[in-house]
C-alpha cells in the first residue's frame, strides 16, 4: 500500500516542477523530498521522474501516478469538509461543473426535483469542455453538464444524453420585423454575437453555417459569457444563435425573440459527462437521478 505522506510529497513536486520547490512548499529540506520520492520509486518498482538539463519531467507512470493523488487530496478534502456540514445537518459537498448553456438548460430543473434534499452545500462552476474532462479526472467535479454527441468521449468518460433543443435566431425588440422564421442567408449580414472559445458549442454553431453553405460573419462579437451575449442582443441590434431553451425566460417575458430557422438540420444534444468507475458520493448519486429523469 502506497504511503500517502509520500503520494503528497510526490504531488507536491509535480506542482512545483523541482525538488527544490516541492522542499518549498511543503517546509522540509530538499533531502527529505529527495528520499521520499525515492522511497515511492522503490515501492511501485518504477520511476516517476526523467531527469535531464531542462529539469525533471514525469514519466508515464509518473503521470498515472499524478492523477490518482490530485484525487486523493480532493477526496482527503472533502472528508473534512463533509464531517463538518454533517455536524451541521447539511449533505455534501457536491461539485458540478458544465458549459454555461448546458447547465442553463439541465441543471435548474435538476434541483427542483431534489426536493427531499433540504439542506445541501452544492458548488456549480463554469468551464469549457477540455477543462471539464480535466476537473472530472482529478475528482474536483463529479458530474460535467455538457453538449453530447459531437465526438466520442475519452475511454475513461461516461456520456449520458438528457434533452435534445433546436437551435433558434435570437433577436431583441429592434428586429421585429423578422420571422415567423429565417434562413441563415436571409440574416447573414446582420451584426451578430458568437461564442470564441473553442469546443463543442463553438463546433456546433459553426456546422450550422455550413450546412446553410453559409460563411460565417464577419461582423461578429466573440463573446463567451451568455449572459453577456444575451444582454448584448437584447438591448441591440445584434443577433445570435442559441437552442430555444437557453433562452425560454426571456421569450416568455418579451425580452426576446427565439425564431426557428429553416433549413438546418443540426440539433444540439445535451446531458452529463462522468468519470468511468468511479463512485459518486450519496448527493452526487442524488443529482444524478434528478437530472436525468425522464
């Protein structure tokens, strides 16, 4: 069995990327990193590190090795964090993390249905795709909201598809005269709001032009917050491209206009993302349910 004072030691170098910042961090001589990671090489019959002019690097067990300690000290955190929120009659902690218009989409309905579940210390963050793998691996998230069926996930990673949501034109009150639906060609030449990071999404939103054998505008502002593009379309004459739900609170209260477009076929997918293996905690199993209920 792995001594986990030396699994921290060995993380501790990882992070800094030399014995002599791992030594730094941790507030112990350089030695004594030196040997406990000597001592760890010894017990997995393995090296951990390649050592050269640049440094040290991991080896692949070495990065096998990273992973699963990056999970330990999650995991060595959230004890702590869930002995006390027990003290206090409170479950959890649970971390969900997604791409703004996913979790929008999923995630409100979700916690409506975990209606037994009273008291809880639940954490949703915001991150693109790429990093929502990352987040799942190291254990910091246990379930990633995302868009599905774009590409197959990593062998490690569960997809699960929840809801499928046409996408729409989005346009506020200065476009009135458009509809009751539009081409992309037709409104082309409009200013629009795209998003900029790369990933699903962004994928998506590009195939849609290109299946209208549309290109796509230039005359855009890139914009990655949703609340911001949304804003931005309702108080301008930009226009913007989302699935319907995304924006059902504001269709319904007039602020803006969803008007279906003809003639492309692509439909967005989303659902959930989970690490393949590993065992959710009682409130993740709990949100889990709820959002994937039918």
């Amino acid at each position: 069995m792995i001594d986990p004072r030396l699994l921290r030691t060995f993380l501790a170098v990882c992070l800094e990327g030399s014995i002599s910042g791992a030594a730094r961090r941790l507030n112990i001589s350089q030695p004594s990193v030196s040997v406990a990671v000597a001592q760890l090489e010894r017990s997995l019959k393995g090296r951990l590190f390649a050592r050269g002019r640049q440094g040290i690097t991991l080896t692949a067990a070495g990065e096998a090795l990273k992973r699963r300690a990056e999970m330990m000290e999650v995991l060595l955190a959230d004890a702590e964090q869930a002995v006390a929120l027990a003290g206090a009659g409170i479950r959890g902690p649970l971390r969900i993390g997604g791409t703004p218009g996913a979790l929008v989409s999923l995630v409100p309905a979700a916690i409506a249905r975990m209606e037994r579940v009273d008291h809880m210390a639940l954490t949703v963050i915001e991150r693109a795709d790429a990093q929502l793998t990352d987040l799942l691996r190291r254990g910091e998230i246990e379930v990633a909201v995302v868009t599905t069926g774009i590409e197959t996930p990593p062998a490690d990673i569960d997809e699960r598809s929840i809801a499928r949501d046409p996408f729409s034109l989005i346009v506020g009150r200065m476009h009135d005269g458009l509809g009751p639906s539009v081409s992309l060609p037709e409104v082309a030449a409009l200013g629009w709001v795209l998003p900029q990071a790369a990933g699903a999404f962004h994928r998506q939103i590009e195939a849609l032009f290109l299946a209208a054998e549309t290109a796509v505008p230039a005359d855009v502002i890139r914009c990655d917050s949703l609340l911001t593009s949304k804003a931005i379309v309702q108080q301008g004459r930009r226009v913007t491209v989302l699935p319907r739900g995304v924006v059902e609170p504001e269709v319904q209260t007039g602020l803006l206009r969803a008007i279906p477009i003809d003639g492309v076929p692509i439909v967005r997918s989303i659902g959930v993302r989970t690490l393949r293996g590993r065992e959710m905690s009682a409130l993740g199993q709990d949100f889990f349910a709820a959002i994937t209920a039918e």
